[in-house]
C-alpha cells in the first residue's frame, strides 16, 4: 500500500514558484500497477522519485510498508574508477544482501546484462549500452515490491529489449510497477491505475485508459496534420 | 534475492555503512600506485619536510622528545582534521548520484568519510610511531587510556563539525573556498610544530580556546612521559566536542531533506 497525505510540491523558478501538484490525498492499495502521464515538465520523474522515498515534497508524506527500488536502470551511482562487479557488490552491499546471496545476484547481473569479462573491468571503460545494460540488470536482480520505471524500458539493442520486456512480465506476478512513460501501448499493457499531471495539477483515475483519453486530449490528431500538410502541399 | 524483509534501522545503518566504507577505500586507493602506501606516505612525507627544516635550524622543542616525534604527535592528528574539514565541504556534491538510493543520505557519506579519515589517522600514527622506534627514535610511552579518551572526543568533535560543514558547503558553495583560510591560521595556533608557550603570555587565554590545541596537547601527554601541554584541559575537550557533536546533528536534522530535495 502507498498512500500520500497532503502532497504539496513546487519549483523554483526565476518567475516565482510553480507548484507541480498541491495537497494531493491518495490511497494506491496492493498489486495495483501505477502509470504517469503528463507533458514534459510537468513534474511526473518527480511525483516518481516523492512516491519512492528519493525525492522529498514540500509538505506532506507519502506513507508505505512496501520495499520500493531505486529508478529502474538508473547507471548515475556507478563509480568509474570501480569495476563493474564492484559495483554490483555496493549495491547489493547498501541493501544488506551479503554472502552467498550476494554471489548469486551477481551471477544473475552478469548472466543478464551479457557484458561478459567485461563485468571485471572498470566502469568508464563501458559503452553506454553496457552501462545501461550493466543498471537494468542489477535493477532486476534485487527483489523489491515496487519498482520504479522512468522512461528506461527501451535500452539496448532489439534482443535486449525483448529480454527485458519478458523479465518485466515475470517481475508482474510478484511485484508492482510505478511507470512514467510516453509510450502508451506499454502504459495500458502495464499499468491499472493512471495519474495524469496536467496544468490543473494532479488527476488519478481508477484506470490507465481514461488517464490516456485526458491526455490526447491536447494532442493534435495525426490525420488532420497529414490532410493539412497535403493542402500547404497543393497550395504551393 | 531482496533486501532483507525485516531489516532494522540500525541494520541498514550498518549495511549502507560498511558498503559506503569498502568503496570509499577502492575510490581512493585504488587509483594511484603504491595503492595503501600513500596512507603512511602523506603525513611521513608532511613530517619529513618539516622536519629537515627545523633540524637545519638546529633546535629541539621540547627537552627529552626527539622532534620528529614531537611533530608527528601533532600534525597527524591535525591532518585528519585538514581532511574531514575539506571532504565533508564536497560530501553531498561528490555523492549526488548515490542519493537515488532511498537509504543512501547525506549523513551516511559524512559519517564514513569520517570514520575512514579516522582510521587513516590513526594507522598512520600507529605504524609511524612504530617506524620510529625500529629506527631508534623513541620516547618513553605515558599514558594509553588518555589517548583512548582524547581520540574519541576528537572523533565526536570532527564528526559534529563535518555534519555541521556538509550542510554549509551544499547550500553555499562559496564556503569551500573559505576552507584553506580557516585551516592555515589554525595550523600555527594549534601548536603543530611548535609550542606556543613562547607566544607572551597576555594572549594566552584566547588561545586556550581552540579545541584543537587541546587534542595536540593532550595527545603528546599520552604519548611521551615528559610532555607537560601547559594548555591541555580534558574537561573542555569533552565538553567543547559534546558540543560540537549536538551542534552538527542540530544542523544536519534541520537541514537534511533540503540537501537531497529538488528545488
């Protein structure tokens, strides 16, 4: 269960505040899937990192008995100058998995990120893809109830992206998923509940479809693009 | 296999330390040659350097202390202040990208810089000290309890004053620069490498003052039989590093979410 209580957060910016949302009261229950949608800026990574305990509000709380995981992928706590094993081993080392079960995360990192002998090398000898590769596969290889996904289930090269996509659908039986996302096939696929972050603040809807249908809602529609595009075509 | 289901606020405490600390030694020694060496190597070198000076001037400080000892006893100490001074200033700026870890905070990263810088020091006295007596300059050893209780007030007392610096160097970045101008008048109040008791004596009180006197002082009366600090006052150590302790973990508890939070 994640519940938030008053949630109040702004911006600072050269023109006074902006405030993203302001006093948002929600009860999210158990084994509901969560999905973002919201233009650019409009504070979604944000409302992500408040609900996982990364980011603070300005008031409020978000209360939860839930153990939620860093953002998905997330390669900014690499060390360079470590190697990629190395690495593996802090983190697993900050979420208190030592030992034997530490052995068996790592094979399962180095196994799924398919870096090879690389995984002993130090880290800013990576391509991007390894870096990322190296993150999704230490995101998936601690178990959490929660995972936040920000934008990152399209890493790597088209082998991998299936790869992931199936170790997402079996992470769904066990864990819950928060998502940001623009790709809306992948938001209905993954997600039950919708929060939409417009310009009158925050909407959550009992379903993704509607938190959707709210969004398009702005968006010019492709057709009649095509058709006018045709005409200045014609015209000229 | 998940983080531990039922893990205790003093468990993670400890996990995020130990993780923090085996990292913080592979960052910083892993990069150089000679690795581990240069641990021993900066305060023997600081030493070296200060020490071929002050034998060319042909004086010795203090009568039945060598002065390679007498100076060891006091820049030592002095350089793990130096160091948790000027690495709790970058603590949160340095580890920004480790703060996506929920239970990764800033006073995680100060505490560990500390507690490593501690080690560090006390290492490097310990197998200096050692060095010294093979080679044959050695004192007579007074008192080990006043060092256990000097070095752990002296622990209290960086740590509180790096809380309180982390604070200030994240939410103004000009305070680093203001770091170097701090440290330099108080290398030569602290008595480092010299007694200040042949300063006159109508300043003496204000000198009195600075915790770190106290520490050096008190430190070589651990050490060598025959030191007398005409300063050293352990009452006020305790107190002014109790202190100092409250007053960092006032700050940092005040101020802690505004150095994590997005603005």
């Amino acid at each position: 269960m994640i519940e938030l209580r008053n949630l109040t957060k702004s911006f600072r910016t050269p023109h006074g505040r902006k405030v993203l949302f302001k006093d948002v009261n929600a009860v999210f229950p158990e084994g509901k899937n969560i999905g973002i949608l919201g233009r650019n800026g409009a504070g979604k990574s944000t409302l992500l990192r408040i609900m996982g305990g990364i980011d603070y509000p300005d008031y409020g709380r978000v209360i939860t008995n839930e153990r939620i995981s860093w953002p998905m992928g997330l390669a900014s706590g690499f060390q360079g100058s470590m190697t990629g094993r190395e690495n593996a081993e802090f983190i697993c080392g900050i979420h208190g998995i030592w030992g034997r079960d530490r052995r068996k995360v790592l094979d399962r990192v180095q196994d799924f990120a398919e870096i090879g002998d690389y995984f002993d090398a130090p880290v800013k000898t990576y391509s991007s893809g390894m870096r990322s590769r190296l993150a999704f596969g230490l995101s998936i290889s601690v178990d959490f109830d929660c995972y936040l996904v920000d934008e990152v289930m399209s890493v790597g090269d088209a082998h991998f992206k299936h790869k992931c996509e199936q170790v997402i659908a079996e992470k769904r039986k066990t864990a819950n998923f928060i998502i940001v996302a623009h790709a809306m096939p992948q938001l209905k696929k993954n997600c039950d509940v919708g929060i939409y972050l417009g310009p009158q603040g925050l909407q959550i809807f009992d379903s993704v479809e509607e938190a959707i249908e709210l969004y398009q809602q702005g968006l010019p529609k492709p057709r009649a693009q095509q058709q006018n595009r045709a005409a200045q075509a014609l015209n000229a | 296999m998940g983080p531990t289901a039922q893990r205790t606020a003093w468990q993670i405490q400890c996990d995020v330390i130990h993780a923090l600390l085996v990292r913080e030694m592979k960052t910083r020694f892993g990069k150089w040659k000679l690795g581990y060496a240069w641990v021993l190597l900066e305060p023997a070198m600081h030493i070296m350097v200060l020490a071929t000076i002050f034998s060319f001037l042909g004086r010795e400080f203090y009568p039945g202390i060598p002065t390679v000892l007498f100076m060891l006893a006091g820049i030592a100490p002095f350089l793990f202040f130096t160091h948790s001074f000027s690495k709790s200033l970058a603590a949160v700026e340095s580890n920004r990208g480790l703060f996506n870890y929920r239970q990764l905070r800033p006073f995680d990263a100060v505490v560990t810089r500390v507690l490593l810088e501690f080690a560090i020091y006390l290492f490097s006295l310990v197998a200096l000290l050692g060095i010294l007596a093979w080679f044959g300059i050695a004192a007579t050893f007074n008192d080990f309890l006043l060092l256990v209780a000097v070095n752990i007030l002296y622990l209290c007392f960086c740590l509180g004053l790096s809380l309180a610096l982390c604070v200030a160097g994240a939410k103004y970045p000009e305070a680093a620069k203001m770091g170097p101008m701090i440290q330099r008048p108080l290398y030569f109040m602290s008595g480092v490498f010299f007694s200040l008791e042949q300063i006159p004596e109508q300043y003496h009180p204000y000198l009195a003052w600075n915790p770190l006197l106290h520490v050096i002082e008190l430190t070589r009366e651990g050490l060598f039989a025959s030191y007398h600090g005409m300063f050293a006052n352990l009452p006020y150590l305790a107190f002014s590093s109790l202190a100092m302790l409250g007053f960092g973990l006032l700050v940092y508890r005040a101020s802690w979410r505004d150095l994590v939070r997005s603005q």
